[in-house]
C-alpha cells in the first residue's frame, strides 16, 4: 500500500497492493457487482486492480473463465505477460475463427476491433463459461459504432463485467456499454464511476511522478497556398487554422524549432540521468516521415541511433520491449506508445505530433507519469499551443463521459447543432485542405516558461535556448519531493527576477553617470522628421487621409514652414499634436 493509506506505513514497508487498489478490491468483494468501473489516472495500476480480481473470482468460483479486451495487439500482449506474473494463464493469439484454444489458458486476450468483427463467436465463448470480461480503455467501445455493438452483444452474457480508463471519456453521445449514467445537477447524463481514484490522489499517495510542462515558443514562417507568407509567434491568439499551420511549422524537422527543442530536452535528460541512472525519453511523432527525421536529428545531437517504433511494423512490440529493458537514451514513436504501454523508465518526453485532443494529450503524458520510487519527476517538452497548455494545466481534473448537452428552452433548439460545430471545429479534420494549404519556410524557438500543478514558471523577456534563464529550468534536479519541485521553480524564478533587476539598476546608474553624446542639428533635425512622417503614415492607415493633407492640417494648427525647413521646436509641436489627435480618436 502507499503511504496515504489510513496506517501510514512507512516507504517500502507497505504489502503488494497500493492504498487505491486495496480499497477498491474491498468495494468490489463487498459490493459483488455484475459490472464495475474503475477510473484510475494513466500509471496507478489498473492492471495490477484487475487482475488481483481477476485471480479472487477464480478462487472462490465466482468465474471459470476470463476475456481480457484491449485496443491494440501490442497491449494483449502486455496483458498476458502481466497476468502470467499473477499465475493466470492468458491465451493472447486467440482470435474467434478458431473456436477453442489451449486448456493450459483459462483466459483470452482480444481487441476491441477484434470483437466488432465476430461477436457472435465471442458472445457463444461467454455463454459457454462463467466469464470475467475485462475491459481495458473501455471508452474505445465508443470509436466506432459496430464496435460498441460488438461488445454489447459479446458480452451481455457475461457473469462480471470489469471495466477499466485511465483517461478522459470522449464528448459524444454514444453510450459507452455497460457504464452507468445519471444525470447531472444541471440534467446531463454523466458516467458514474464505482471507484475514481485521479492524478492528483496518485501524485499525493506518490503513485505517479510530479510532471514539468516546458512550453516552447518561438517566430513561425510560412506560405499559404495562394503564395501569401504569413510570419507569426507560436501561442499568439490566431484562427484554429493559422494555429495548426504554426504548429506544424514548428514541427517541421527541416526548420530550427525541433532541433532545439530535442536538444533542449536531451539537456534535460542527461540532468534527470544524474539521479535516475536509466531514465529515457520518448518523442511521440505524427507520422512515420517526420518519425525518421526526429530520429536523425537525435542522432546528430547525441551521438546515437534512438530507437524507431513504427505502428504498422511487426517488430513494433518487441522494439518497446527491448528498449523498456535497455538503458538507451531515446526512442521515437508513432502512436504506438500512446496508451497502456508500460515502459515505466520514460522519464522526459516531446510532444511533436499535430494530435492534440484531451483523449490523447491525457494518454501520452500517462507514458511518463508512472513512479519506481519516491522523487521521481517527469518532464514534457510541449508547443505553446494555447489547447496543449490548457490540456497540461488541467492535469487533475476529473472527468466523466458526458451525453451530449441539454436543451432547456426553444431558444436553445440549436443545441445539438452547436455541440456537433464544436465538436467539428475540435477534430484535426476541420480543414481538409490544410495540408495541401500552406508551405514551412522557417522556425526559431525561445524558451516560454515551465507550467507545474496549474501554475505557470519563467522569466521576463526572450529566453533564447542554450541561455543561462533556460539552464534554470532544464537543470532541475531528477529526484525531488512535489512540493520540493515547487518550491525550487519559485526560488529559481525570484533569484532571476532579482538578479536581473539588479542589472538594470546598475545599467541605469551607468547612464545616469555617462553624458549623452552630443548631436549634430542636422542629425537631430533628420530624427524628429522621421518620427513626424512615420506618424503621418500611421494616421493614414487608421484614417485614410492622405499625407499632404495631414501635414498642412499640422502646419495649420501649429505655425511655421513645411517640414523640410521647419525647426526642431517646431516639429517637435506637430508631432505633440499629431499623438494628440491619435489620442483623442482611440
């Protein structure tokens, strides 16, 4: 159990079950469910909850038989290995073509689209036994359509019905098999969850790992497809189109932004490697191309090949299984390391993908949050996106699946039809020319701050990479205590803060001390005229009045000659003037 448990008990004292898995194994022997959700934050140990039940309904007869339901084929896998650990024998190359399999199982391992294929052949399997189903990330029964009718119809039958998330549920109006719904305080259907136990519970019982966001900004170039080039700073307020095509500037691996950013969290790696001697990195790719080049541009900075993990390859499991056991330094991915992978050694991370739903955004950083022992931090290299820094401050907000929004009154008939606008307008598919609708030319990152429990970390002005204001934050210690982590990002903000206020005390003391050179007339004169007709082409474009007019408007009001003889006083009193009448319109 973890320490949080009521006896306390000390580090390395407490018995193979944490604090949360203990109380929710008590609830669901007390309780004796047909079904069960348990929603536990991404590394808490779903796993371990499931299968401890798994082995006590096999013990008292409860169950006969076990079908473990997973996303992916990597993850049957992982599931099999961790149950035999737990002496429960699970078949995961079972497939429901060929009917039986080995009596050495009492268990099967499939997928979700697996099961929408042939439920029937699942659902007859399940009548045949008194069957535990165990079904893992079960928001993905609600992918697609046939898919939660698969497993309805497969595992209606079943004598208990396990269901496990560690993420958030999606914002449709499918519901989810065999979860429960009620409605809210304001008349939503809302899942209810039999046992929830959050991020910040985990982070609190030292479950999971305290995690750092460095937000990384920066100046983006582009051309657009009607050969318009568009300059613009990553995390500046722009349409949901301009913002993707910012991002993926930023992403461009021919561009400056990536190399620094990976050799920025390299840095870091090599400071978390100092305390977490095996600690390795992670950066999750959008797609196999951009995957290759990440990889190259790894190699330059350290010297060594990461590892290339690619969805569609055969060798793909055995890759992150061989690099879990390793002590390399990096591995590239491709969504294969999104969600339920346990590589429990990942300790920083780089977010180089255009995906960014809260679904995924919670499934990736779960690959990293995962503690082997106290003090352990975890660290993601982020975008300064304005979703993704939303996402990362929102780490320890609980939710549950809601049913569509409700419709109070007729001046609210347009509800559904909002909520799918909204819903269009947050899918990566509400531009369908997007990729065909811009060209990268250039990108230039710049540090933007740390984000940590909520609360934003950095330093006034342009923090260039590889700078000293950088170093504050990538230097930070790889073992620390959560509010260790705190404290020191506060005291690293405040000594800068002071430091550089001391600068600037010192730079004005040497100015006040330094007389100003003197200027000539002439140069003085070819200053106040060059401020005076850049006033006027401002007042030109926010009023369309033309130069000429502008000036004789002032030599009206103000005396004297045009502007090429006028004297410094004068010019300085149209300039006064000028800024007045800006004034007076704003």
């Amino acid at each position: 159990m973890s320490p949080a448990w009521p006896d306390r008990a000390a580090w390395g004292t407490a018995t193979s079950l944490r604090a949360w898995q203990a109380a929710a194994l008590k609830k669901y022997v007390e309780d004796a469910p047909r079904d069960f959700l348990a929603v536990a934050t991404p590394g808490a140990g779903k796993t371990t909850f499931a299968l401890t039940v798994a082995a006590d309904l096999l013990g008292r007869r409860v169950i006969d038989r076990i079908t473990i339901v997973a996303p992916t084929e990597h993850l049957k896998v992982q599931w099999a290995e961790a149950a035999a650990r737990a002496g429960i024998p699970i078949d995961p190359t079972y497939s429901a073509g060929q009917g039986k399999t080995s009596k050495d199982f009492v268990g099967v391992a499939v997928t979700y689209a697996g099961v929408g294929v042939n439920p029937l052949a699942h659902r007859i399997r399940t009548e045949r036994f008194k069957t535990l189903v165990i079904l893992d990330e079960v928001h993905h029964a609600g992918d697609a359509l046939s898919w939660g009718e698969g497993v309805r119809e497969a595992f209606e039958p079943a004598a208990r019905r396990l269901a496990l998330t560690g993420t958030p549920f999606r914002s449709d109006v499918n519901p989810i098999p065999f979860v429960t719904y009620a409605p809210g305080n304001d008349g939503i259907p809302r899942s209810v969850a039999d046992y929830t136990y959050g991020y910040a519970d985990a982070l609190a019982d030292h479950v999971v790992r305290p995690v750092l966001f460095l937000a990384y900004s920066g100046e983006m170039q582009w051309r657009t497809r009607a050969g318009d080039e568009i300059a613009a700073r990553l995390g500046e307020p722009l349409t949901k189109d301009l913002t993707a095509q910012a991002l993926r500037t930023a992403l461009d691996p021919q561009g400056s932004w990536m190399p620094a950013v990976l050799e920025a969290a390299d840095t870091r790696l090599t400071e978390v490697r100092r305390h977490v001697p095996d600690a390795g990195g992670l950066v999750i790719a959008s797609d196999q191309d951009s995957a290759r080049a990440y990889a190259k541009l790894l190699k330059a900075i350290t010297g060594a090949s990461p590892v290339v993990v690619l969805s569609d390859e055969k060798q793909a499991s055995k890759k992150i299984a061989k690099f879990t056991d390793s002590d390399d330094r990096w591995m590239v991915a491709v969504r294969m390391v999104s969600e339920g992978v346990d590589v429990p050694r990942l300790a920083v991370g780089v977010w180089a993908t255009t995906t960014s739903t809260p679904l995924f955004f919670a499934q990736a950083v779960g690959r990293f949050v995962r503690a082997r022992k106290r003090g352990e931090t975890a660290s993601v290299f982020l975008p300064s996106v304005p979703g993704l820094l939303q996402f990362a401050s929102e780490m320890e907000v609980e939710r549950d699946h809601v049913l569509g929004r409700k419709i109070s009154d007729e001046g609210d008939i347009f509800a559904a039809e909002e909520a799918l606008v909204a819903a269009a307008n947050a899918s990566e598919s509400a531009s369908d020319e997007l990729d065909m609708s811009f060209e990268a030319l250039g990108s230039q990152a710049t540090f933007d701050h740390v984000l940590y429990d909520g609360a934003a970390f950095g330093h006034a002005g342009e923090v260039h990479v590889g700078s000293d204001e950088e170093m504050d934050f990538l230097g930070i210690p790889g073992l620390l205590e959560p509010d260790q982590v705190k404290e020191l990002l506060h005291h690293r903000q405040s000594e800068r803060a002071s430091k550089q206020a001391q600068k600037q005390r010192s730079q004005s003391a040497e100015q006040r001390h330094t007389p100003e050179p003197a200027v000539s007339t002439h140069e003085q004169l070819a200053v106040l005229r060059r401020e005076l007709n850049g006033l006027v082409a401002a007042w030109h474009h926010r009023t369309g009045q033309a130069h000429g007019i502008t000036h004789a408007a002032l030599r009206k009001e103000c005396g004297g000659p045009a502007a090429a003889t006028a004297t410094a006083d004068q010019l300085h009193a149209r300039i006064d003037r000028l800024r007045e009448w800006a004034v007076g319109t704003s």
